[in-house]
C-alpha cells in the first residue's frame, strides 16, 4: 500500500489551518510566512485544470466588473 499525499492539498489545509487564528496572535514573521505559503500553493494549482477554471471565473467577474462601470 503506497500512500501518496498531493503537495498544494497539503498546502491548502496547512493555509486553512495558519488562517483561522486569531489575528491578534499573528507576528509580522508569521504573516510573512503565510504569504509565502500561499503564493507556493498558486504556482501549484496555476497549471491545473482546477487552476484555470478559477483564473477564468475571476476574469469573467473582473470582466463584468469592467463592463458595469461603464
């Protein structure tokens, strides 16, 4: 039995995790460090198929956003 354990679901739970905290108890170290975690988790899911459908999702609201202000 091989157990395998996917690098950005890993990610993705250690973000949840490091984000339901409290704010208060953060350090400037701490939130330096999230940031990084989270943009590691992006360049990981960018590529993928679940990527690009929220990177279209996203355009297509920017888009609308876009287009009502008009």
């Amino acid at each position: 039995m091989v157990l395998t354990i996917n690098v950005a679901v890993l990610l993705a739970v250690i973000i949840i995790v490091r984000l339901r905290r409290r704010t208060q108890a953060r350090k400037r170290s701490d939130e330096q460090l999230t940031v990084v975690i989270v943009l590691v988790f992006g360049v990981l899911v960018a590529p993928t198929a679940f990527g690009q459908g929220i990177a279209d999702v996203v355009g297509q609201l920017a888009d609308g956003i876009t287009d009502s202000g008009r």
